[in-house]
C-alpha cells in the first residue's frame, strides 16, 4: 500500500510541508534535549542533528482523537496535528523522532527492527514495550510529572496519561526492576542490552510472558476501535456501560435538566452507532467521547465553541460538589460540601470546568487542553491558578478535604 493510500486510510489530509529553516530548528531542539536528557547513551549531537534534519515534516488535518503527531517510517516523515501551536512542534515531535532514530532498514526500506520491536518474524514482538519505552523516554524528555488517570474505570499513575497510559504505568515499573538506563538506552539504540538483563533477572520465560502481556494490552485497546470502526454491537454497548455515567455527571455542569441530558446523550450514541467510520483513527475513546459530548452540549445552549481568553468562557458550569460525598464523614457532609461548594463558586466557569475535568472526571492535561481548546501549558495554568485560588480562601476546618479532593499534583 503506498504511504498516499495509508494517510488517506487514516484520515491524514496533507495541508503543506514544513521548511526547511523549521524542520532544522525542531531537530536541534529535539537532538540537544535527547543528549542533555540521557548523556550515557553515546549520542552524538551534531550526528543527531544532521540525522534528525533529513526528516520531511507536514502539517495535517487529522481525525478527532488521533494522537498529535505521527511518525510514517515508509517515507520517512513526520505529520503534525493542525492545531498545534507552532510553538509547542517540538514536544509532540520527541517521541516520533525517537522512533526515527531507533528504526533499522534494509535496502529495500523494509523495517527490521525499531527499539525493542522485532518485526523480522512472521509475527511483530514487542511492539507495546516499545511504544510505552518511547513514551516514557519523551516524558522524561519533558520532564511531566506522574498524574492519576482513569481509563475503563481503572484509576492508575503514569508520566504519559494521553498516550499509551496503562502501558507505560506497567513499563515505568519493569524500568525500576530492571534499571531505567538499559531500558532507554536498548530503546533508542535498538539492542537487546535490556531484554538480556531482565532475562539474566528473571528467565526467558518471565520475558516472554511479559512481552506478549504488553502486546496484548496494545492490541486490545486497538482491537476494540477497530470493532467500533466495523459496527460491532458489543464493544459498543462497552464504552457506553463505561463512560455514559461519566458524561451525565459532565453534563451536569452545564445546568440542563435530566432529560434534556438524557436526550444529548441517546442523540450521541446513536448518532455514533448509526456512523460508525467515525472512529477511525481515535487513539483514546474517552477524550473523544467526551469532546464529543461537549460539543453537542454548546450546540444545545446555542454557544459557538471558541474562546478568547484562557481564564473566561461563555457558558455557565456548575460542579455538584455532592458527588463527592462519599470522600466525607457523614455526620458533617452537609456543612464540609457546602463550604468546597462556595469556594468553587468563587472561580470563573473557565476555571470550574477544568478543575472538575482533572480532579472529578481525570482527564489528563492533554485531554482537557483538547476540549478547552488550550494548549498542554494553558491547561495545566488554568487548574493551578483556581486550585491556587481556592487554597488561598480556604479555612482550616476544610483544608484536609480541601486536599484529598484536589491533590497537589499541579505543582
């Protein structure tokens, strides 16, 4: 299949390519952070950079909740998400360089191995070790800090909550095992220095199983997209048994009544179940469900879905802090909620929202960036000046819920 019938399978549409003065720019950033991050593993930064300069690099319409940037090792490009801030090209351009970096070709240009993948078996091995090692390595790159996610009602920390999440939960803990040097360094360098240590640790066996494990946490997230894409009845009614509940609460905020809810909400299933195609390309079900919804919701309340500033929307959104009760002594609900209540009453809606998405929902910040239509660093600004806000206005007597409830973890 040509690389121009795989973007269009994808649903990749080509808007125009970087320069070249730009494409030099993201691959000195990207080359001198790799090598300031991880000064062990005998990288070279000009041979990086020379390296990372050959890449072509396209801005792309992509569908909704595909990740930001794509790596195609068929002709040796980047493609980036429309909306992303020229500015922010080079964080979402790590972990695809990293992939660039680590592949390994024959003449013919096909794919031997990349990282910690083997695709020179009937089979590919270790694809989801791979994708998490790269994750995780770009994390490190960025320095992002460990956040609680919530993904098919499993609430878990990882560095990566938007991409690969559970994976790179599960890999940052082999990491600590078996050292997170090896990792990285077999990872970008492509050897088995770290797959001999953990097997010199463990045995061949425990590897295997553990490599296959992760594999299959990969293939079944895809599995299930791909069985949406054909119409299959059963992982629909999954993802509706596992995040309708969450959108009701969502739509909760936007003060419309239970059955005008109920009626946006049977309107999105069925519209989704009736046009099926419309997952094709979705990395993560519960970001696009939820921007989704929301958008649904404003063309409810008549209100168009752009904003112009960070701090100030144009919508009205409440957080039913009673959800919360179950986090509170009985005996004292009433008086503790209604006091969380009125120091949430004391930020702009802006801020409500998306305090209730990171701490209610958890979203990630990513994810919330996408539905406020902010960046990663205006998110992660907007929750820290409310949760700063509120800090400051609280009391002793609910500084403890205070914490449990919104965790410092903005810092």
């Amino acid at each position: 299949m040509s690389v121009e019938s795989d973007l269009k399978k994808d649903g990749i549409e080509v808007i125009k390519k970087l320069d070249t003065l730009r494409v030099n720019s993201i691959a000195r950033t990207v080359s001198n952070s790799l090598c300031e991050t991880f000064p062990d593993f005998n990288l070279n930064q000009n041979d990086l950079f020379i390296k990372l300069s050959r890449l072509d690099m396209y801005i792309a319409k992509m569908p909704e909740g595909m990740a930001e940037a794509n790596y195609f090792y068929k002709n040796t490009s980047i493609y980036f998400n429309d909306h992303i801030a020229d500015e922010d090209l080079e964080e979402f351009a790590i972990h695809e360089c990293i992939h660039y970096i680590q592949e390994i070709k024959d003449k013919r240009n096909y794919l031997l191995r990349m990282g910690l993948c083997d695709y020179t078996e009937f089979r590919i091995y270790g694809l989801g070790l791979n994708e998490a090692a790269v994750q995780l390595m770009a994390s490190k790159v960025l320095a992002i800090p460990k956040e609680y996610v919530k993904y098919f009602n499993i609430t878990f920390e990882t560095t990566s909550p938007s991409y690969y999440p559970l994976e790179c939960c599960l890999v940052s803990q082999l990491a600590y095992l078996i050292g997170e040097d090896v990792l990285f360094e077999s990872t970008i360098n492509s050897n088995d220095n770290f797959k001999n240590k953990f097997i010199e640790s463990t045995s061949i066996k425990t590897f295997l199983c553990v490599q296959s494990a992760l594999d299959s946490i990969l293939y079944a997230e895809e599995d299930i997209i791909k069985k949406l894409v054909q119409g299959d009845r059963e992982s629909f009614d999954y993802i509706y048994t596992c995040y309708v509940n969450n959108l009701y609460a969502y739509g909760k905020g936007f003060g419309l009544s239970d059955d005008e809810l109920y009626d946006v909400l049977h309107d999105l299933f069925l519209s989704l179940l009736s046009n099926t195609k419309i997952f094709e390309g979705v990395r993560n079900i519960k970001s696009f469900l939820f921007t989704c919804f929301k958008n649904r919701l404003l063309n409810v309340l008549k209100i168009p879905y752009e904003y112009s500033d960070v701090e100030q929307c144009e919508h009205l959104f409440v957080v039913e802090v009673d959800l919360l009760d179950e986090l509170i002594d009985r005996e004292q609900a009433a008086m503790r909620v209604q006091k969380v209540k009125s120091l949430l009453n004391t930020l702009t809606d802006r801020q409500r929202e998306a305090i209730y998405l990171r701490y209610m929902q958890k979203l990630s910040y990513d994810e919330i960036a996408d539905m406020l239509d902010l960046t990663q660093k205006g998110a992660r600004k907007l929750v820290a000046r409310g949760i700063e806000h509120m800090r400051e206005e609280a009391t002793s007597s609910v500084i403890l819920l205070f914490l449990v409830i919104f965790p410092p973890d903005w810092i």
